[in-house]
DNA sequence: GATTGACTTGTCAAATATTGTCAAATCTAA
DNA sequence: TTAGATTTGACAATATTTGACAAGTCAATC
C-alpha cells in the first residue's frame, strides 16, 4: 500500500514541520486527500507533485521519478510471476 | 501506437490462417475490436489474453509477458527523461 | 474526562477514461 | 465491379478515478 512517493513527501513535510493542511492548501484539495496521497492510498497527479516539489523546496525530477516508479510497481505488482520478465522487455525498447 | 501483444497476435493468427473474424468469434467480441487489439490501438483484458492464447495454441505466459510489458511501456512513455531511473527503482523492490 | 488540533477513514457524486458495438469506409484479390 | 476482410470514427455503456465532506481516531493539554 506504501509508495515510494507518499513517504518522501512526508518524510520532507516533517522535517519542516509542516501540516498536512498547510500543504493541501497550496495544492489546494482537501487535508484528507493529501494525507491519502501520502499514505498511498491515492495517487497525486503530476501537476500534483510537480506543485507539491516546489511547496517543499524538494527536486521536482526526483518526486516526479518516484512517482512514476510507484506507477509502474503498481502496474506490475499483480502479475509477480511475469513482473521480472516484462521489465525486461520494457526496458530494451527503453534503450533505443 | 504498435505494441508487442498485438505484433504477436498478429503473427500467429496469420501462419494459421486465420480471420480476425474468426478469433473475434472465440473471444465473443466485435471484429472490429480484435483488428484494435492487433494494431494496439485497444489494450485487451487478460481473460482476452488468456482466450487468445487458447485458441491460438499459442504459450499463455508469453503472450500475457507481452501484454505486461505493453502496459508497462503505456506507463513510461510519456516521461521518457525519467524512465529509466523509474524503472530501476521498481526493478529493485521487484527483487525482493 | 472534556477540549482541541492533526490526521485518518468511509462514502458519495462528479468527472474522466475505457470498452465494445455499429455503420461506413477502405483495401485486396479475383 | 464485386465480395470478403479489415480498418476507422463516432457513440453509448461501463468502469475507474477524483476530490469533498462528514465522522472518526489519536495524543496532548487543560
């Protein structure tokens, strides 16, 4: 249930001891969808993320790349048995 | 907009002969979503996969790695600056 | 043990995306 | 041309996602 992105952000959110709200109102959604973003409950769109980077004076890129792993894991976490496999597929196309 | 299940599909279906008609018909759907299917224009479901392996005679988990690997390019494609760190990311926890 | 503030949870309607069909168009071989 | 096979585009039906709201838990403080 846990992704990569929601405990980064949250992660960055308490070190500067800010509240859920705090950034919900930049972003400007609810306090209860920023807390399901970062308990992964909820996916935040790229605007989303690319917004809440710029809040926390975090690396935009590297929100966005653990947001796009979290998309991926999620995407392959039904098929286990082929996952590793189909990586590899994915990834010599990704290559070229 | 071509993918790897489709390619294949294709592939097989032709050395046997066979109409888009006629697997449409084992798969209980349109012909006009089979030719979707093939041209990778539509995503088939895995019960789709599943069907068309059957009838095709053809290796169930290779057909439903391809399909896996399509889905997993849908999702990287878009963010190509980023895929790869995404990808190894996910690739890591996937060892586990 | 009541109050307060931060966060979480469940539910819902609205918005968005996906699916499959139909009819019409295009292509191909005779 | 004609017939059959495939493709295309538009559309309704479904399914999924989104975000808000209200009610809930939890911990600290009074």
């Amino acid at each position: 249930m846990v992704n990569h992105l929601g405990q980064k952000i949250r992660e960055l959110r308490e070190k500067k001891s800010l509240l859920l709200r705090q950034v919900a109102a930049h972003l400007e959604v609810d306090t209860a969808l920023m807390s399901k973003i970062e308990r992964g409950e909820r996916n935040a769109s790229k605007q989303q993320v690319i917004s809440i980077a710029s809040f926390l004076k975090a690396d935009e890129e590297e929100l966005l790349t653990l947001w796009l792993a979290d998309k991926i894991e999620s995407t392959i976490v039904e098929e286990p048995k082929i996952a590793y496999e189909a990586m590899k597929i994915a990834n010599k196309n990704l290559k070229k």
